[in-house]
C-alpha cells in the first residue's frame, strides 16, 4: 500500500490543501474522478457566469428605449459560438491545474473515483493507498427527483445547461431556487420562452420581502406557473410534455422542446465506500463533522458541499483555508468559527443578502427595526430609471449592531460587501451613517436604509 502524507479528494475546495501542503514538501495525492477544479470551475460558479453576463447585456439592450435609445429588439445571439467560448475557457484553466499538478514532484494526481476500503485506506484506479492525513471535499452534484417518465429522457441539470449548444425555443424549468432562477434567467434573456413550475414560491431561504419583489420583477420575464406539482415527465418527436397538478386538484401540462430539472443538489458521498469505514453521515447524505471539520474517524477532514454547512465556493474556500492553517502552519487546536457568511443570486434581478433575515428574526422574538430603502429614491436609482429593488437593514433596537442585510436590484452582489465589512468588525448602525458616501453612487441606498432604521429607532 503506498503511503502519502496527504490524500485530498476533491480539487474545487480541496485546492485550497492540495498545492499549499506540496509547498511545504508534504507528498500529496489529489483524487478527482472529473476535470480538475471542481463543480465551480466546470459546471458552475464560472460557466454560469460567463453565461449570465451576456444575458445581462441582453436585458439592458432590449430595455435602452427606457433612455431614449433605440436598438432592434431582435437582435441575434450566437447562442452556439458563446458556449463553446465558454467551455474552452474553463477547460483551458482546468487543463492548466492539471499541467501544474503534473510539473509539482510532491503531487500525484489520480484521476479515477475513490473508495474507501476500511478507516484510513483508499483504493483508487486499481491501486491501495493510505496517508496521516485524509480531506474530503467530494463536493455534490444535482437532485434528480422521482419523477414519473423522467428516466431515459434528454432532459438537462446545470451541468447540460452549461454546455448546450443549441437555444431551445421553449425552456420548462423544473426547480425554483437559485441554479434555477440563474439559468432560467439566461436562457430567457437570451431568446428562449421559459415556463417554471413552481410549487410554492421563489427562493424559499431568502427573506420573505425579497423574495416578493424578485418574484415580482422576475414573473415579468417569464412564464411562472405556481402552485404547480409535476406528476409526469414524457418526451417523443423532440418535444416534452411536463404534466402537473395545480393547486385547485386539476391536471393541467406544459410542452417545450427542453427541460431543465434544477431541484436542489445532493452530496458526492454515496459512492466513496463510507459504509468500510466509522465515517458518519446525515440523513441526506452529508458527511458529518465537528467544530474541527473532523470526521468520526482521526485524521480525516471534510468540508464543503459534502458537509453541507453552506453550499458556496466562498464557504469551503474559508474551510479549506481554516484546515490548513489550523493543521500546517500554525498548528492551533481552535473550532472553526464562520464570519457572516454572505451569498447572491445572479439572476434578474440580482439578490444578496448576509446574516438573518426578518423571517427568523421574528421568529426568534428579537427587538428590531427594519430600515428599507427602495433604488428609486436616489440619485443613481433615478438615473438608472428603477423601477424595482430596495436595500433592507435590520439592526438591534438596543445595541444599535447589524443583524442582516439585504439587496434585491442592480449591483447587489456588489454593494453587499460594505455590509459584510461592517458585519464581520461589528459595525453598527452608527458606523453606517458616520461614513461619507459619494454622491450619487449606488450605496447612497445603503446609506438611506440606515437613515430610515435610525428613524425606525427614534419612533
């Protein structure tokens, strides 16, 4: 059985081990069964993206009348010339963390699945090893659910989505969270009718406010079928037929030339052979760990998507960097504590939100007030003519802290960070009102919701 220092499996998140060991002069084996770098690399976070952005070129184009600028509303899209950009790109940055891994004397790279053969050994591509020191970070892959005709048919996950070639004339969307919602978006900006079927609302773990106002913007692009609850799935000449239930008990079906199933994502753990080794798992498949990120058995870490504690890059990109700070340089036996862990949704419009929301602040009886500002009432809301979005801040009656933020409308991924930074050095409400804004620049709406929760207070 070779022996290893370090076995990494997984290279999105498990980068963040993988070559920061081998420079220390650490023999590592990284393991990945796919391209190297992951889900975020190959089939989510950048692809997406890089799709996501000529749809918002797209949405402003179609919507220049609004300033006076008259463009042909049929413009064309190269659908087939912009994915192919696309996957060339991300499979040249893939191919060079291979090359990389390649030319590095303290790494092999096993591009086979691995299974576990009891507590500390792997075996992978025929081979045994074994190594002090074992990451998870298998990451997850998307929910296919139980669905009547589904099996068999061409529909399409985010993965197909990122690579197809060819714009459907009509687009069924099963799914309503944020892969939904982002490629649904792209697609439709980019020439495709979409329908969604929705069983009860939009981006469930948002704030209730802002999901209201997404769904009220978004209804606008697309076709939303709510209340509705797929019952079969058939496909014949090239065509799907999505039959649902609505909510008044009748059957009612929509067809489209492509589906796209975006019903949540499950954990790569179910072909690792967990069941050889004391390793623990939820009910849903996520690896279970402690503060430490240390699974059941010594010496074995996982994090990210197959833990579950938050499904973003950013997150396990802080997992990964907390293990190997806390195991290979400075050695501290101390929990991983998270900061304010924000998020986004790149969709239309765009949504970003860190810390509560209103919902669980209610529910948790806090004293509160709510400062709202909608885009509208700024000066660069009233060049951008908004007609939608607002900025939320919910801060602490008493302490006057910061408890959550929240952004629905242009930018928000963007000017969320101001209120990460003060989140995460205990900023207050104070410190937000104190600070000069620069006139008339998108965070004026910051500095109006704060404005507004000072008022709130003084009432």
């Amino acid at each position: 059985m070779k022996k290893y220092d370090v076995i990494v499996i997984g290279s999105g998140g498990g980068s963040k081990i993988t070559s920061p060991a081998a420079k220390l002069g650490y023999k590592v084996a990284s393991i990945e069964k796919d391209r190297l770098g992951g889900t975020c690399l190959n089939r989510g976070c950048i692809p997406s993206k890089m799709l996501i952005h000529p749809a918002y070129l797209a949405t402003h184009i179609k919507e220049a009348h609004k300033f006076d600028i008259h463009i042909d509303p049929h413009f064309q899209v190269d659908f087939a010339k912009l994915i192919t950009r696309i996957s060339q790109t991300v499979d040249a940055d893939s191919d060079s963390i291979e090359a990389g891994y390649k030319r590095d004397p303290n790494i092999d790279f096993y591009q086979a699945p691995a299974r576990f053969i009891d507590d500390k050994a792997l075996e992978v591509n025929g081979e045994r090893i074994t190594a002090d020191k074992i990451f998870i970070a298998t990451g997850a892959r998307p929910h296919i659910p139980t669905l009547p005709g589904l099996a068999g048919t061409p529909y399409m996950t985010s993965t197909e989505a990122l690579r197809n070639r060819e714009l459907p004339k009509r687009l069924i969307v099963l799914g309503a969270g944020y892969i939904a919602v982002e490629l649904g978006y792209a697609y439709r900006a980019l020439g495709s009718e979409v329908h969604f079927l929705v069983r009860s609302r939009f981006l469930r773990d948002e704030d209730t406010q802002v999901a209201d106002e997404f769904t009220r913007v978004f209804a606008q692009l697309c076709n939303v079928h709510f209340g509705a609850v797929p019952t079969r799935v058939e496909h014949s000449n090239d065509t799907f037929r999505v039959t649902y239930q609505k909510q008044d008990g009748g059957a009612q079906h929509v067809t489209a030339d492509a589906l796209l199933v975006a019903t949540g994502v499950t954990p790569n753990t179910d072909t690792l052979g967990l069941e050889n080794t004391a390793i623990q798992r939820t009910e849903k498949g996520f690896i279970k760990v402690d503060d430490h990120l240390r699974t059941a058995v010594s010496g074995i870490y996982a994090m990210g998507d197959c833990v579950g504690n938050y499904l973003f890059r950013h997150s396990v990109n802080f997992e990964g960097e907390y293990l190997f700070r806390t195991i290979f340089t400075e050695k501290k036996d101390e929990p991983l504590r998270y900061p304010p862990v924000p998020h986004a949704v790149f969709s239309y419009p765009q949504i970003a939100g860190v810390g509560k929301t209103e919902d669980q602040l209610k529910k948790e009886g806090a004293d509160y007030v709510v400062g709202l500002n909608p885009y509208k009432n700024s000066g660069m809301g009233m060049a951008l003519l908004s007609d939608h979005g607002f900025c939320k801040i919910l801060i602490d009656r008493k302490t006057r802290g910061i408890l959550g933020a929240h952004i629905v409308g242009e930018e928000a991924s963007d000017m969320i960070h101001m209120l990460i930074a003060f989140m995460n050095k205990q900023g207050t409400l104070d410190d937000l009102l104190n600070m000069i804004y620069i006139h008339p620049a998108l965070p004026e709406i910051v500095r109006n919701a704060a404005r507004k929760a000072q008022a709130a207070i003084e009432t």
